[in-house]
C-alpha cells in the first residue's frame, strides 16, 4: 500500500501464464514425457521468461516510462506457474489510449494469423454456462468470471474498476470461430464471438506465445481486488483423518498447504517469489518503555561497542 499512497492507483494488471507447450521447454523432454513430468524445465523456462518479460515492459518501455512496479508468483492446482503483475507509469495511460494497447476481440485470421492462433488457442475462456454446465468456473449456475461479458461497440468505464472494452457483435464486423466443446461425454460445436475473449495485449501475445491477461486499472475500487492476488498467501487444503473416535474434533480434522512439484522445484531453486521496485523496507520503531534491553556486568561492554543493527538510525 506505500507504492498507492505515493504514486496513486496502478495503471496496469497483468497475469503471465507458463505455457508448457513453449519450443523452450519441448525441446528439453525426453521421448515420452511431458511438462508435468519435468517441473525443473517448467520452472527455470518459466523465471527466464518472467525476467525477460520483465525487462521487455520495464528497460524497453513498451507501455512508457515505469515508475515502479511488483509482482507476485502462483501456482495452479495443475503446477503451471503464473505471476500477477502490477505496474505504475509515470504518464498515466488515459482512457482514450485503452483500445490501443488492450483487446477484447478476436483479431482477423487474414490479416494476422499468428495472433489469431495465439488468441483463439489461449485467450478463450470456456465456453462455459448453458454450453458446458460442469465447467470448474460455475456456481450456483452462474460463471465466477462474470462470462460471457456484454457486447459493446465501444469501450467504456465499468462499476467494478475495470472498464467494458470494447467486443464488437458479428453485425458490427465482430469475430467469431467455431469451438469444440465437451458436454455430456460428447464433443458439441459452438460459436465463440468476442462475448467469451479475455483482455490481452496483442503485442504481448505475440512476443510471448501464452495466456497473458492484461487489464486496465481505471479506478480505486480496483485496487483491494489486485492486492488480494498478489498477497493472498499460498493455497490450504483441508482434510478429514479416520479414527475411532469420532467425536475427537482435534484429530478430526487436520489444516495442511497444497504444494505442487513446481513450486517445490521452484523453492529449492531459491527463485524469488516476490519482485518488486523500488523496495519498501519495513522500520522497525521502538516505542517508549516498550524495548526492554538487559545488561549484566560481563556484556554491557560488549553491547556498548558493538550494538545490534537497526534498520532506524542513531541520528533520527
């Protein structure tokens, strides 16, 4: 919150997916195997291309001059690691200057094919709802993730921090693909249009070939949101124990962590989970009568010559 009461609301969200069918991590398997039979490719592919991305958006300002930045690294239930990213610039990205670095759309097969494949292969979300009901996204009938998204012609301020970008209709020169989808056991053909396309920076697609969810932060309102997910802490699981005695609710029930193979290859490499720039160091401040120090006759000279460091100075 210190980078929020000095530069204000940050400009831009931006969740980077691991891909783990990057050329980068295939071509190290064996025959046989697949990413989720090598987490170390997984996670050192993944820390290169979090550090390029990286300096990508930071030394070479693709968005403008950064005047600070944070992110955080997750894990799926499935391994796949991601990072919740959030930026500040120094010129403040305008509404008017969404449509040119955000998308909601499905871009033109002939005009741009490779983006056309990117966004059509890892920027769709679903189909879910009345076109598959048992969708991991769905409760109590409806999508967590507010899809499909209303149709609109031109992109406009939301209620929720987030605006309404821009998903034109097919009879406004919208596009729409074919997807298959599976209900019920068997694969249904349905028609994807610009209602089911996750935002996404086209030239960060196309830089980096994976789902890459870019979001524009136009309000305060968003900020508990982006915040949630960049310190929410690490997955829990919870898990009944069998025992005679059924009425033993201490034993019952025990509280552990989920820790997939890639965050564990991911810890023993020591790969930062946290970046963020410039650094917030937390002071520790003593307050009066409340630091008890005790000396006895064989270390008071020693503590007087060599005093424990504080992050507070002498002078202040």
């Amino acid at each position: 919150m210190t980078y929020v009461r000095n530069y204000g609301r940050p400009d831009l969200f931006i969740t980077f997916t691991c891909n783990p069918k990057w050329p980068e991590i295939t071509n190290l398997l064996l025959s046989g195997q697949t990413s989720s039979d090598r987490p170390d490719i997984t996670a050192r592919v993944f820390k290169q291309k979090i550090t390029v991305l990286m300096d990508y958006i930071v030394k070479e300002k693709v968005f403008g001059a950064v005047r600070c930045w944070m992110y955080s690294v997750e894990w799926q239930k499935r391994g796949l690691p991601h990072a919740h990213i959030l930026l500040w610039m120094f010129d403040k990205i305008r509404p008017d200057h969404i449509d040119s670095i955000i998308s909601a759309e499905i871009p033109h097969k002939q005009t741009d094919p490779e983006l056309h494949s990117i966004v059509t292969t890892s920027m769709i979300h679903g189909p879910c709802g009345v076109h598959n009901p048992g969708s991991v996204c769905m409760k109590n009938g409806n999508c967590t993730k507010r899809f499909p998204r209303p149709l609109t012609a031109e992109t406009i301020s939301g209620n929720d921090g987030y605006p309404l970008y821009r998903r034109r209709s097919p009879d406004d020169n919208g596009k729409w693909i074919e997807l298959m989808v599976k209900r019920n056991e068997t694969n249904v053909t349905v028609i994807v249009d610009n209602r089911w396309i996750v935002p996404y920076c086209p030239l960060l697609s196309k830089t980096f070939s994976t789902h890459c969810n870019v979001e524009y932060c136009n309000s305060i309102k968003s900020i508990k949101y982006v915040w949630k997910y960049g310190n929410k802490g690490n997955d829990m699981a919870v898990f009944g124990i069998a025992d005679p005695n059924a009425n033993d609710e201490v034993t019952k029930f025990q509280l552990g962590r989920y820790v997939s193979c890639n965050e564990a290859i991911w810890r023993l490499f020591s790969f930062p989970i946290h970046e963020r720039y410039p650094t917030v160091v937390h002071l520790s401040v003593h307050l009066e009568n409340g630091q008890r120090v005790y000396f006895t006759d064989t270390n008071a000279a020693q503590r007087a010559e060599r005093p424990p460091a504080t992050t507070i100075d002498d002078s202040t």
